[in-house]
C-alpha cells in the first residue's frame, strides 16, 4: 500500500513555480514547473506561478507571455491569476522599512571597486564561482555610513553560530550554511533601486501563502538566506524541495544564459515525458500510449511523485 505524502505545515498546501522572464522556459525550468505542479497535485493543493521580473535589465520583452503560453500547452494551469512581481514595490518597501526599523538592514555606500579593494586588503580574493562577501564597511557596528549617501541596503547577517543556519530539505536532507561566511551581509535593495531577488521571494512566498517550495537545486544554498529573512521579518517558513538539475551536454548546469534552446512544444507530451524523466518518475507503460492528452499523462504523473517522493523519503532515513 503506498502512503500520501501529507504536507508537515498543518495548514493547506500553497505551492508556487516562480519563473524569471528572461527568455522562454526551457528544459531545465520545465522540470520545475512540472514538479512544483505535481507536488502541489499530490497533496491535494494549489499552484501558484509568480512572474519574478524584479531584475529588468535581465528581462526578455513578451518572455512573460511565452512562458504562461508554453505552461498552459503542457497542461499546467494556475489555480489563481499570475502575479507579477515589478507590481509588488510596496510590499517590497514595506518589508524593506521593517528591516530598517529593527537594526536589520543598513545603508551601504561601497561600489563594487570599494569591495574588492577592501577585501583585497584582507588578503581576500574572489571565488571563481560566487561573490565576494562584503567586509562589512557600511555596517552600523563598524562605523557605518559616515558622511557617505547610501547606494544599496544589506542585510547584517550574525556571525559565528548565531550565523550558523541548519535547514532540512525534503530530497536533499539535513543542509547547513554559515551565512556569514557563505554570503556575508547581502544586499536587499540593490545599488540600481531594483528590489534584490532574496528579498522579493520571501515576502511574496509569505503574501501568497506559500507551504512548499519546490525548485531545482541550484537554488538550494539561496535557502539559509530565505529562511533567516522569513525569522527578521517575523515570517513562517515554507518547506523546502530541490529537484535534481538537468545538465547540459557540456555537464553545466541548463539554463537560458548558457544558450539552453527554448522548448520544443510541437509534442508537450514528449516534453513532459523528458522532464518527467529527469526527475527519475517511473511512469508506467500506460503513459506511452500513441495518442496520450497531456491531461492523461499529467494525471498518470502525480502517483508516479507520490513513489518518487516515498523513494527519497527512504533514501534520507537510510543515509541517516
Ligand atoms: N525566479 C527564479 C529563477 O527563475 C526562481 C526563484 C525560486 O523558485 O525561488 O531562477
């Protein structure tokens, strides 16, 4: 007999696919749109999608619609009208000023030439992935901004084991990351007043809601950072699930900076069918009918996460 996952949150299931408009979704954002649905689905819940185009400069013109589009033809419908996040500034503000208000966040006046040459004189050089974290010039406890005007805000995370965040992740089990040295105070507000992703996410994963989050992995170790803004701002904490990343031939990660190609949906159900496969869902010989809806397959699908889910369930307790 196998058992429904139940949602540990207590309160009904919100879960979200939060694409980036900067292109068309391709086959490594179609794998978490398709397992965002399917787990929302399992538990009986809602989907959301949230358009996240808080990074304009990044944003493709029409990307928004193409996606909605190509969502719709493989048969994922939200169950509430999409929001877009360039229309949420005040809730951004909002949450922006309470940070401000509770000694959290802190002006910033460093360019990024200042930051090199501070962490430079630390003996500090950048990794060949990842960002330099911040020395922590403009902080209020390290003399602050001075007479210089703030450019960016930042968020003074603690340091030590205060910073120290553990989190457990549905697949990827017990993580932890030591914010401080990880990321240092990262930047909430950016230097160009476009709202910083970290920021928008938490509140409108809060506005909207949300129980379970549930993305590829390469977002995993943006998680600690979430969740420790979600504690500032007095916020629940979602669950958390990271789905395997789809590689590309090169064996980097898919995505639309890489020059992923767009989605082939001449055939959704071959592109379900692909995606479906880089979850590792077995499927049943019943999904390969000639002829299959979307509908059909996508229905076959939610018992197929349902074992999925069971299968890293077991592999957690194993390894533990
Ligand atoms: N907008 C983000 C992206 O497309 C995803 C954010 C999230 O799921 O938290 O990479």
């Amino acid at each position: 007999m196998t058992r429904a996952p139940v949602a540990a949150t207590g309160s009904a299931y919100i879960g979200r696919f939060a694409p980036s408009p900067t292109g068309p979704l391709h086959a490594g954002s179609l794998v978490a749109a398709l397992a965002s649905w399917l787990d929302a689905r399992a538990h009986g819940g809602q989907w959301l999608v949230r358009i996240e185009d808080v990074d304009t400069p990044r944003c493709v013109p029409g990307a928004d619609r193409v996606i909605l589009q190509q969502l719709a033809t493989c048969g994922l419908h939200p169950d509430a009208p999409p929001v877009w996040q360039s229309e949420r500034g005040a809730l951004y503000q909002a949450a922006l000023d309470r940070l401000v208000a509770t000694g959290v966040a802190y002006g910033c006046a460093c360019t990024r030439s200042d930051i090199a040459r501070a962490n430079a004189e630390l003996g500090r050089t950048k990794p060949r992935h990842g960002d330099l974290v911040y020395p922590g010039t403009c902080r209020p406890d390290r003399g602050g901004l001075g007479a210089r005007t703030a450019r960016a805000w930042r968020v003074a995370v603690p340091e030590g084991t205060a910073g120290m965040w553990p989190w457990c992740d549905r697949r990827l089990g017990p993580q932890s990351q030591a914010l401080d040295q990880a990321v240092g105070d990262f930047v909430v507000r950016r230097a160009d007043g476009l709202w910083a992703y970290q920021l928008a996410v938490v509140v409108d994963d809060a506005e909207q809601g949300v129980t379970d989050v549930v993305r590829g992995e390469d977002l995993a170790d943006n998680t600690p950072r979430q969740m420790w803004l979600q504690a500032q701002l007095g916020l629940p904490h979602p669950r958390y699930l990271h789905t395997p990343l789809v590689l590309g031939a090169n064996g980097e990660k898919l995505s639309k900076q890489n020059g992923a190609a767009a989605l082939d949906l001449r055939d959704p159900v071959a592109a379900l069918r692909q995606a479906g496969a880089a979850l590792g869902l077995a499927l049943g010989d019943a999904t390969l009918r000639p002829g299959i809806t979307v509908a059909d397959w996508l229905a076959l699908a939610v018992p197929a996460w349902q074992a999925l889910l069971l299968r890293w369930e077991a592999a957690l307790v194993n390894a533990g």
